[in-house]
C-alpha cells in the first residue's frame, strides 16, 4: 500500500519540497504527526526525529 504524506503537525503538505522545508524546523529527538493518505483512509502516525544509521 502506497503511504501519501499530507500533513505535518497540521500544517499541509503539497510536495517533497515542502515535506523538506517543513521537516528542518524541527530537531532530533522531537516528535511529529504525520498525516497519511493510506488506501482510502486518513491516519495520523506519532513519530520522532532520528538519524538513520546507514
């Protein structure tokens, strides 16, 4: 299933630029809502800012 980003903490979302510039206002450690489009259903998902170890 395919996951559509259109929130974060309410603030809208239209594109991965504003995905990006909404993203740097916050800091490691913070938590965040995302709200997601999935299937026909709206979701808000808690998450909080990490650093993905590759």
């Amino acid at each position: 299933m395919i996951n559509t980003i259109i929130a974060v903490n309410g603030n809208d979302i239209k594109n991965s630029d504003e995905l990006y510039a909404e993203l740097n206002n916050y800091d490691y450690g913070d938590d965040i809502t995302l709200t997601v489009y999935r299937g026909n259903k709206t979701l808000n998902l808690k998450l909080k800012i990490g650093v993905w170890n590759y």
